[in-house]
C-alpha cells in the first residue's frame, strides 16, 4: 500500500528443504529488531492456532540471525521469489554470480564439522 508498506519485502525461498524459518526484522531508529515466529502470517495461524513471536535480545544471537537468516537468503539469487504489490510471486532471475542460501548454509556447517588438518 502507498505510504503504508513501500519499505516491506517478502521473499520466499524454495529450496531443497522444505522447513524454513520465519524472521520478522524491523529497523527502528537506527536499532535492528529481530523476532523469531512459529508459523507463517496466515489467516489459519491467526485465528485457528496458537502461535508465538517473540524477540531476540542477545546480540551475539541477533548477529547470527542476520547473518545466517537474512542476509544468506536475501543474497539468495537462484531459489527466491519476490511477492509483488498484488500478492503474486515473481522468480528472482540470477544476476551475476550465482548465490543458493541453502548451498552456502551447508558448505559452511559441513566445514565447522569435518576435522581440521593441524
């Protein structure tokens, strides 16, 4: 809506796995709020469930929120889907270098696990 969401952006990734995260982050004067969901903001989960968002305060864990939650997935140029003004989703054609937040969440869990040649 003019004036009223110019500034929001949802993208959906669809990937190889099939549970994904709900973040919810607000850049208030200059402070970044992160909330963590349980559920998708559906009308479903509103009215027919019991559902939770809540904040995160440690800094440490805001970081890797931003880092591993949003930042991975808004560079993610290959499995995103950008929904428009009137709801629907367009594909995020690849620009460049190609970016799978997936692809890279895994190289670098599959690096901090495999053990280091010392």
């Amino acid at each position: 809506m003019p004036g009223l969401s110019d500034n929001i952006r949802v993208r959906s990734v669809v990937g190889r796995f099939l549970e994904h995260h709900r973040i919810i982050h607000f850049h208030a004067d200059g402070e970044n709020l992160i909330y963590l969901s349980s559920a998708d903001w559906m009308q479903r989960n509103f009215f027919r469930r019991i559902e939770i968002a809540f904040p995160v305060f440690d800094p440490r864990l805001k970081r890797r929120v931003m880092r591993e939650g949003l930042r991975a997935y808004l560079a993610d140029n290959t499995q995103a889907w950008e929904m428009r003004a009137d709801g629907s989703y367009h594909h995020k054609a690849p620009r460049g270098k190609a970016r799978s937040a997936q692809e890279m969440l895994l190289n670098e869990l599959v690096h901090q696990i495999q053990p280091q040649n010392t």
